[in-house]
C-alpha cells in the first residue's frame, strides 16, 4: 500500500457538517486517535448517527484528515501520567489511513512505551490491498475488530459494506492474519443485538479463528 491510496478509497461519506480539529481525545485512562471520518460501512447502529461525539468528548468531525506529526502532537498535547494506552479508534475507520497509522504508532512507540491498540472494521485487506498485518509487528499490542454477526448475509444487511459480502470474510481473513504479529487479537460483538444462537455461534467462529470473542454492551 502507498501513501496515495489513502485519499482514492472507497467510502460511505458521513452526510454531517464537518468542524472542529479533535485529532486526539481522552477516554478514561486512554487516548483515542481520530484520523479519519470515513469509512467503508454504513452502519445502521453507528455512534455518528447519534451524536458528534464519544464518550462524552468535543465533536469528532474533521476539518480536514491530520498529518503524522499534527496526529502525534496532538495526542503529546493531551498525554497525561496517568494515560495507560493509546488507541486508533473512530471517527471513521482508522485503517483507511493505514500508513498514517503505522507512522504515528512508531513515534508513539519511540516515546511513551505504552500499549496501542486499534478499533477497526477488520476489512484492512481490501482497503489497503494487502496484507498490512506484518507492517503492525512491534507496533500494534491490540487489534480489537467489530464482528458484529456471525453471518455474511446480516453483516451486509446492518452494516451496508461498500464491499458488500467480501467485506466478511475479509474481516475474518484479517483477524487470522493478525495473530501472527499483534499479541491481543479481538473480535467484539454487542450484547443486546444478538440472539443466544447468535452469540453462541460468534463464539465458536472466534474459537475457530483462534481469537477472543468480547462481548460489550452498546455506546451509543
Ligand atoms: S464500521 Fe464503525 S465507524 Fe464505520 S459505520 Fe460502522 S460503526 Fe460507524
């Protein structure tokens, strides 16, 4: 992947205003890191359908995507002793913008020495191309991908990929290739959106994948 293909994505376009220049905000003993606002789903249950925000912070939309370095500063603006972990998370989907990501996680790294993870829609291989998973060695120490489902069919239905059913079996290819170089790989589900089956059946695709399945409740 090269720089370039970061703007020449496919993406579902958030229709709200853009304002505000929140590259970095703090949720409890983390900082989150909002690189982007766009995305390659859709979500029926996504945040930005409800709010500008997230938990409780400013307005998440962006004037305009940040640099590594604006990325970078902001979160050493907000850095606090007691920060415990850095985390690539919304706006949007943070592995739109991969290779700002690897950047800013290595001069974090170089810094701090604190844990990073990234919250993602796990269709890394076809937003970037390739296999980006190698590229997160040493950097990424979490990997946290929304499953939401455990059928292609109802993950195209609620979550409306611009990749239509690829976009799953994509996710699960990704969340297999991360266990070789990330040491924490997640797949979450939200608890009150699913049936017992459902969640049973999340279950055993984690136990397949050979990664945890986390089970959360819904922010919305
Ligand atoms: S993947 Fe995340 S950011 Fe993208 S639409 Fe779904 S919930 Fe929203």
């Amino acid at each position: 992947m090269n720089t370039s293909s970061e703007s020449q994505k496919k993406t579902q376009e958030p229709s709200s205003v853009c304002r505000g220049k929140n590259y970095a905000y703090r949720v409890g003993n983390g900082i989150y890191i909002n690189l982007t606002n766009r995305c390659t789903n859709d979500c029926t249950f996504c945040i930005r359908h409800n709010g500008d925000g997230a938990y409780g912070s400013e307005t998440l939309w962006l004037e305009k995507e940040p640099t590594v370095s604006e990325a970078f500063d902001a979160v050493c603006e907000l850095y606090f002793p007691e920060c415990r972990e850095f985390v690539f998370c919304g706006y949007g989907e943070p592995m739109m913008r991969a290779d700002t990501l690897l950047k800013v996680a290595s001069l974090l790294k170089e810094r701090f020495s604190l844990p990073i993870r990234i919250n993602t829609n796990g269709q890394a291989p076809l937003i970037c191309g390739e296999d980006v998973s190698p590229r997160m060695e040493g950097l990424i120490d979490c990997v946290s991908i929304s499953l939401n489902t455990p059928s292609a069919e109802e993950y195209v239905r609620i979550c409306k990929p611009v990749y239509g059913k690829k976009a799953f079996e994509a996710m699960l290819a990704f969340a297999s290739a991360c266990k070789a170089h990330v040491p924490n790989v997640l797949l979450t589900v939200v608890d009150e959106a699913l049936s017992k089956y459902e969640l049973a059946m999340c279950h055993a695709l984690a136990d397949r994948l050979g990664v945890k399945l986390r089970v959360r409740t819904y922010i919305g």
